[in-house]
C-alpha cells in the first residue's frame, strides 16, 4: 500500500520499503501527539528518516507460521 493512499494502524508491525533503498525492513507507524505520525525501525524510538531512509509503501507482516496438528 503507499503511503499516499493510506497509512497503517499505529503500533502495528508491519513490512516497508523505501524511496531510497532496494530491501524493505520492519518497522511500525508511530503517531504522535499532535496528530502527525512517523514510520519507526521495529520496536525502537529511532525514526527511519534519521538514517535518510524515506518510506514509500507498507504491508501487513504474514501470519506467524503455525504446525498443524495431526489428526489421531
């Protein structure tokens, strides 16, 4: 999703790329009080623009891998 069409939900997790640079890393949508919002690394304080990455598209992260059970 780009960001230009819509943000995702804060504090979530979630899959991004970059204007500038050929991986997407995970980080999340942090929002802050007056309104505006960020794009953190992971679980950190640290906005990806300090380190001059510019975030142009998001995706939810997949499903955790679950083993299924077998029956018997």
């Amino acid at each position: 999703m780009l960001v230009t069409e819509r943000l995702p939900e804060p504090d979530k997790l979630i899959l991004v790329s970059f204007k500038n640079c050929s991986f997407p890393m995970i980080g999340r949508y942090k929002v802050d009080g007056d309104g505006g919002g960020t794009f953190r690394i992971g679980d950190e304080d640290e906005s990806f623009i300090e380190y001059d990455l510019y975030v142009n598209a998001w995706m939810p992260l997949p499903e955790c891998y679950k083993e299924e059970k077998e029956n018997g």
